[in-house]
C-alpha cells in the first residue's frame, strides 16, 4: 500500500476517531464549521470553557487541527482551565472585572454607569472607575482615534498582546488595563465576535 493511501486511511480513522470522542457541542461546531473561537455558548458558561478546554484537548491528542482563526486561543492561550485567586476558583487567560454588576457614581455633577466602556472622548473609547484609596471616579480614555482594532484578525490581537504585555494588566485605572479587554465588548468595537483575550 502506497503512503499516499496510508495518509489518507489515518486521516479517515482519525477524523472518525474524533467525532466518536467529542462531545455533541463540539460536534456541532465540526458540523457547522466553527471554531471555537465563534462559541455557541453563553460567554462565561461553564459549558463556554469546556468547549475550549475539549479543544486543546483533542488537538494535543492529535485529533484536531484548529482554524486559523482558534490557533491562537486553543495553542497560545490556558483558556478552558481554570486556577485559584484570592480563595476562588477563576477562569484563566479570561479576563473579567472584579465588579460584574454596573455601578452607578457621579463624575462632575453627573450620574455615570462605573466598568462601562463607551465610545467618544478625547480617544478612540472612555470608562468610569473608582480609582485611589479614596476611590473617586475618574474617567480613563484609550484607544487611537483613526486606527482600526483588527480584533478579527488572530494575529493583530496576538502581536497587541505581546506588545503591550497584556496579562500583566490588572490596574483598572490605567488605559492599558482597558485597551487590552475591549475585545469584550462587540457592541461597542463592532466585531461580529466577543474577543475573550486581547
């Protein structure tokens, strides 16, 4: 038997392999050609993560080469896993804010929502936080007005990451902090994708 047919037969059995191990969420994705990076389930769900963990799962194990557009999340990332901090269990390469639930402050005589990006400003995007010992609000802009984000783009938001050091972020006054997780807000950015790590 020749190794052309050779391939071909392993990759028969491999894929046959595949749709016989993975879940029924994952075989929704293989059967609609998504990628986990286009997740069907609720960001932040238990079942969100798993799909990314049951990805990199089945990849390592040689069943399953991802998209362009998921080898950033399934080969360079720990998304899916999941680590302790301060006593709880959290997501890891997951951003998220200590204050989920929006607050409401005054910032110079008006009512404003805190954690909230907006468009507009003096930059490209603005957002309300309390900020200091004495935790006042102030009001942090980012972003270059004029400049696309690329946030579709795996390798746009890989080369950002590295070059701003994003994991290393976690000032919430600071524009970086902000910059780096606007990937979270499709309303706002316009993506057609909420972006879990940039």
């Amino acid at each position: 038997m020749s190794k052309k047919v050779n391939k071909i037969i392993n990759e028969e059995l491999k894929k046959q392999l595949l749709r016989e191990t993975c879940s029924k969420a994952f075989l929704y994705h293989l059967d609609n050609d998504l990628g986990v990076d286009r997740n069907v389930f609720r960001p932040e769900s238990y079942a969100f993560f798993e799909l990314f963990k049951e990805a990199r799962d089945l990849w390592k194990a040689g069943l399953y080469e991802p998209k362009e557009s998921e080898v950033f999340y399934i080969k360079e990332t720990n998304i899916g896993e999941w680590g302790w901090f301060e006593g709880k269990q959290v997501p890891i390469d997951y951003p998220f804010l200590e204050d989920e639930v929006l607050e409401e402050a005054e910032y110079r005589g008006k009512k404003v929502s805190l954690g909230k990006p907006k468009r507009g400003g003096s930059k490209k995007f603005y957002v309300y936080v309390k900020c200091g010992p004495k935790k006042t609000v102030r009001k942090i802009s980012f972003g270059a007005k004029g400049m696309s984000l690329g946030l579709s783009d795996p390798k746009r938001r890989k080369s950002f990451v590295a070059r701003h050091k994003c994991k290393q972020k976690k000032d919430r006054c600071k524009a970086g902090y902000w910059a780096c997780r606007i990937g979270r807000y499709p309303a706002l950015t316009g993506a057609k994708s909420r972006y879990t790590w940039w």
